[in-house]
C-alpha cells in the first residue's frame, strides 16, 4: 500500500479513505492481519493493522522489508491520449522514473487532471512493487520541450518513436545507445504533424526508431518501445 506519511519501526499510521477501502474491502484483511506499505521514499514496511473503525484502519509498522531503490533514470514523453490509465500504468511498471505530458499539435486530451495520473502510477506500483512512484511533471508544449532539452537534460538522447522511420532495427539502434542517458517519446492518437516530426529529426539529440511495418496504437507503441529498452538497455 502506498502512503503518504514517513515510515519507520513501531510508528503508527492512520490509511486514508480510498487505501482504508481497498484494504478492507478489496483485500478483505482484519485487525492482526499483516500488509506491506511504502511511500517512495523509505522502502517497505511490514506492517500489522491494528484497528479497523468505519472509514479508518489503524498500522503500526513492525519492520522495513525492503530497501528503498532509487528512481530509473528513464524519462518518457508521453502526448497524452483520451484514456491514459492504461499508459500511465504500464510506463510505471516498465521502469520510466520520471513521465511527461508532452502537449502536441494533435493532442485532443489537453486538460489533465494531475491526481488521476498519479492515482494510476500509484495503482501500478502498488501491483508491481515499484518501490519509487515515477515523479510527474507538469504538461509541457512540443515546441518547449524542444527548446528547453539541452538546457534540462543535457546530453541524455531522446528516442522518437516514428511510425514512418526507416525500418533499421530499434535494437541495434538501442544497442549504440547502451550507457547513454534515454529518453522516451510517443505521439497522440493521431500521430505527429510533418512539421514536429521533421522538427523532431532536425535535432541532433533525437534519434528516431520505427516499432515495426504495423501501426500501433499510441498505448502499445509506449510499451513496445519501454520494453525494447527495457531488454537491450536494461534500463
Ligand atoms: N490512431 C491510433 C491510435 O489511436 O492510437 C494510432 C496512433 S499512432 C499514430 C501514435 C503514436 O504511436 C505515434 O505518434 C508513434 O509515436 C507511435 N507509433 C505507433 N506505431 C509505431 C511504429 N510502428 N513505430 C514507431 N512508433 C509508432
């Protein structure tokens, strides 16, 4: 279970609402039973629940389970979709630590709402044992994020997935890659204009790769491409 408070052994901590429900209603646990909870920062705790009122459960922590590990250095752009549950959830338990809304000339889904995005990071986590919830930042404009890259990422290599790449093998490209801080980028439903991808290409820290002779949704294409670099870069 994610929280938001600090953890340490023998602290005791009150579950919100929505993590009170889960736990009893979902996980069916009891006073006595035992569960794991972590809040990004100071790995896992075991922990035993000591009252369960109406809307409330009651923890106490008995000891950490496991360390915290650090965020992967993966960063993922994302223009957001109309359902982005999915995307969300699944760039957290591929590995990006860090997502951002990238707010491209096609992007029909311009008015996030951040606590849902986080909620699906944080559902995903939960599942999958992601110790460090990725970070997500605020949306940003297609044209800012280019003019911004160098200053805030330095020499870290974005990787542009192109529907319309020439079809050298991502994997080789990745393998030229290894060891080269990556980004990770996706377009919207209906794609990039010609005008940002040939923006896109003009970049010399953007390397484009083609995901295969298929088009695919941008949610498959997201965890295509996170699981390429995922294998060969092992990121
Ligand atoms: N219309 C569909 C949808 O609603 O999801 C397809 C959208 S596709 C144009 C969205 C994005 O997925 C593209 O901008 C690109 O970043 C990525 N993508 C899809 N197929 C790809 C492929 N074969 N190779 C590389 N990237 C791909």
């Amino acid at each position: 279970l994610y929280v938001e408070t600090p953890l340490s052994n023998g602290a005791e901590i009150d579950l919100d609402k929505d993590q009170t429900n889960h736990l009893v209603n979902v996980l069916r646990r009891a006073p006595g039973d035992n569960c794991i909870v972590f809040n990004g920062q100071d790995g896992a705790f075991l922990a035993e629940i000591v009252q369960v009122a109406k809307k409330l459960v009651s923890l106490r922590l008995i000891e950490r389970s496991a360390q915290q590990t650090p965020a992967n250095d993966l960063w993922f752009g994302f223009a957001p979709i109309k359902r982005l549950d999915y995307e969300i959830q699944k760039a957290t338990e591929m590995g990006a630590g860090k997502l951002q809304p990238v707010i491209t000339r096609y992007v029909q889904n311009a008015r996030l709402n951040p606590d849902k995005l986080k909620a699906h990071a944080i559902e995903a986590a939960q599942q999958c044992e992601v110790l460090s919830v990725p970070e997500i930042s605020p949306e940003i404009s297609f044209d800012k994020l280019l003019a911004s890259w160098r200053d805030i990422h330095a020499d870290r290599i974005l990787i542009f997935c192109d529907e319309a790449a020439a079809s050298a093998s991502p994997v080789e490209t990745l393998n030229r890659l290894k060891g080269r801080r990556l980004g990770l980028l996706i377009g919207p439903e209906g794609g990039f204009s010609e005008k940002e991808r040939e923006t896109l290409l003009e970049r010399d820290f953007v390397v484009p790769i083609s995901l295969g002779p298929r088009i695919l949704r941008a949610d498959t294409a997201a965890v295509a491409a996170l699981a390429l670099i995922q294998a060969v870069a092992g990121d």
